[in-house]
C-alpha cells in the first residue's frame, strides 16, 4: 500500500483514508513506500544516461553445452542430445532448443569464456549480481547491493515519474536488492518467487496493483476533467490540514505515477497486439515483453528470472520444456527492441551464477561448473556480431580471453554510463569502487560508446 509521507490511516473530512486514498501493492511495508523511492532517486545524479538495462537470469546456472557452446565432435556423455543450429552470425551455432536466439544472433556477442571458481549457488550469484563475494549457501544474508540497486541509487530512472528498478520472478537466491544501501533500493517486484531473503521485503505488485480506490474508479481515471476535479479538491484538503505539510513535489510524482497512467499501463497488456503476444508466448515470454513496456515507461534497470536450470537429473526432459520457452523470451524480446528502434539503448543480458559439468552424470544430469559460463550481450550501445573467448574440446575451461565476474559487471555498469572505479558510500561512510576492478571487454567498444 502506498503511504504518503508517513501519514496514519486516518480518516480525511470526506471520508476517504488517507492510506487507503491510492493502493499499490506492499510499499508500506517497512515503511517504505512510492515517495521514499521517488525521494532518493530524485537525490541521484542529475545526468542520467538514456540507456537502460534488461538483465535475464537464468537462476541456477545454465548449461554451456547445451546453448552456445556446443561440442558436436564429443562423445555423447559430452555434448548432450541436442544438434547445432546455424545462427544468423556466421560461425555460431546455438542449439536447436533456441531457434529465436539464431534469428538475431547478428546483434549480439556471446561470451563463452566467463569463468570463476565458485560452485555454490549463492556465493555465486551474490557474485555475479553484486560483483563482490559475501554470502554463502551457509550464510545466505545479501552483503552487498545488486548492480540493479546501485544503477537505481546513482541513475535513478530514465524518465521522470517512473520506477527504477523492476524484478520479476526474483531468482538468484534473493540477490537483486540493496542490502546496505537500504531497501528504498530495492527494486519494485512481480511475478512468482522462490527467495525472499534480501534486505528487508521488496515491494510487490503488478498493474492491478496500481488501482485507484474509494471513488477513483478505472473509469472516472479516463475521465480527466473528473479527475482534476477530485485531485483539485484533495489538494484543497491537504492545504488545510498541516498533517500533509510534507507532501512535496516528489510527493506529487508518486502521485503522477499512479494516476497518470505511464507505469500503471506498462504492467497491463491487453493494449499490445496479440500477434506480438502470441510470438512472445505465455509465462517469461510475456514478463519479457513487459520488460520492454517497463523500459519503454522509463524504468531504468528491469530484472527477469526464467526458470530454474539447475538440472542434475534428466536434464533432456527439463530443457525440452524450459529452453524453447526462454528462447521466445529473449530472441523475440531482442528482435522486438530492434524493430522499435530501442536496442541501442537498452542493454539486454543473459547470465547465471555458472555453467554445468561437461559430462552427464549417472542421472543423465549435468552438475556445478563454475570453470566456464557462455553468457550473453545485446544492445546497450557496444559493438556486437560477435563471439569472445573460447574452450577445449569439453568445454571445461577457457583456451582464450578469460573473462571474470567483474568484467561482467562492469560491463553491466559502462552501459549506463558508471565505471567499475566509481564510488558510492558503505554505512560507515567510506567510499567503495562499484566493483573492486574488472574492464569491459575491448572487442565490444566502439569508439564512442
């Protein structure tokens, strides 16, 4: 529920509760609400990059192997049951599960190199998503903030009036919050959740979240002359009453959100076209187009989890079901962003904590291997058409261009303008690097970046 200010639930002149005036689900809790976040993204740099970040976790790790580093000349126990595909780069073959993936390939750099030493779940998302070690999966509390809290805290969104951060689904074992930064930099969330651990609830929703309560219907909303009329009056109210003498402009923003319209109808799709709808697919395919509606309503940083690809059992039966669908999620969502001319600026990333064992074990599973991780890049103003790094014949470790988890992030926060060398300030005050070093890639540099 969204608080303003801080106000009790109390009884305005008319009637109308203060807290139940606008509804948008969880943002009270702790205390949190819509103006905190407007608040302190408003205090974040006022040059705020244009570009945005659509980060898709594959929670658990997907398997190298079986997605785009394929070893068609291993033995079977090596290369699984799945074919290559020729894509539209020439020399990268995906697999045949990812049949959108082939199609826009020419628009995207695939990293097969990305390796580190790290084969616990959580030790290893906490790195991939913060940059930095800190939790385990014996000490599972956050440690660090994401790259999507800090994105938030130092860029705040790319329009006035929006979100900063969205996460569906959760995923990485709850690591996509503020940990120290505070949950005001947790990022707005909806979909299905599996972790919750991060610090503090995240506020929760999705576009019914944002109704219009006691009289302010969806219909009187399309009304605006109705609208202004209600609005008017409120004003009026709180001009009388001192307990809303700290309802500022950041205040009024979050009213904006709610009642403008921007936010509120990215979450509602029943205004796209259902040809789009229908190539997108259901379940991830419809959280991706929603990313782009988020990105397109100016949310800054958008996290999306698809599945669960820790498959140490019968691994043909689970990525027959999960890869075709991840595929529609992210091959048309890249090929969408495209047609609308919105790639450029908006950076879409496919990634896990790490990869999975080259051999199939006696459960026709494949386990941890954190030795070497295919993750990809599309977007986000870097050159692509391309492939970084290479394995041996297993896929068991990189033969060039090693690539580090700080490279990774680091190449996350060039996107929108941040270096790994920036700063911002722990609890006590010190000044910490966003990540402790790390340099994006050169072959995906251009000149002017």
């Amino acid at each position: 529920m969204l608080t303003i200010n801080g106000t009790s639930n109390q009884t305005l002149c008319d009637g109308i509760q203060r807290r139940r005036f606008l509804q948008i689900g969880g943002l009270s809790t702790f205390g949190l609400s819509l103006t905190d976040l407007l608040r302190a993204e408003q205090q974040s740099s006022d040059e705020k990059p244009k570009r945005s970040v659509i980060l898709i976790w594959m929670h658990g790790g997907p398997s190298q192997l079986d997605t785009f580093d394929m070893k068609p000349l291993a033995p079977t126990e090596v290369r699984g049951p799945w074919k290559p595909v020729a894509s539209r780069l020439p020399g990268l073959d995906v697999s045949e599960l990812l049949p959108e993936h082939a199609k826009v390939m020419q628009h995207c750099t695939v990293i097969r190199s990305l390796s580190h030493g790290n084969g616990d779940h959580w030790a290893a998302a906490h790195w991939m998503l913060t940059g930095r070690l800190g939790s385990t999966s014996a000490d599972r509390k956050p440690r660090q903030p994401s790259m999507g809290a800090v994105i938030s805290h130092l860029r705040g969104p790319t329009e006035s009036g929006s979100l900063s951060a969205v996460n569906m689904n959760d995923g990485g074992f709850g690591f996509h919050g503020g940990a120290w930064l505070g949950v005001d930099k947790n990022p707005f969330r909806c979909g299905e959740f599996s972790y919750g651990n991060e610090a503090g609830r995240l506020p929760t929703g999705d576009h019914k979240s944002f109704s219009l309560v006691d009289g302010l219907s969806d219909q009187r909303l399309i009304n605006r002359v109705h609208l202004q009329q209600q609005l008017d009056g409120l004003r009026r109210r709180m001009d009388r009453n001192a307990d809303f003498d700290a309802f500022d402009s950041v205040g009024q923003q979050a009213l904006d959100i709610v009642l403008s319209g921007r936010v509120r109808q990215a979450f509602d799709l029943a205004d796209e076209d259902p040809r789009l709808k229908e190539r997108y697919g259901p379940g991830w395919g419809e959280q991706a187009l929603l990313s782009r509606r988020l990105v397109e309503a100016g949310v800054r940083f958008v996290s999306l989890n698809t599945g669960y690809f820790d498959d140490h059992s019968n691994i043909e039966n689970a990525l027959n079901d999960k890869l075709p669908r991840h595929d529609k999620c992210v091959g048309v969502l890249i090929q969408d962003l495209a047609d609308r001319g919105m790639l450029e600026d908006t950076l879409v990333v496919t990634a896990g904590e790490f990869g999975h064992t080259p051999r199939i074990n006696k459960n026709a599973g494949r386990d941890h291997w954190p030795l070497a991780q295919s993750i990809l890049f599309a977007g986000g103003g870097y050159r692509h058409g391309q492939v970084i790094g290479t394995t041996n014949d297993k896929a068991e470790h990189p033969t060039s261009r090693k690539i580090g988890v700080e490279d990774f992030c680091a190449t996350v926060y060039h996107a929108v303008g941040l270096k790994a060398s920036d700063t911002i300030h722990d609890l006590s005050g010190r000044p910490v690097h966003l990540v402790p070093s790390g340099e994006v890639p050169h072959e995906m540099l251009r000149t002017r970046v």
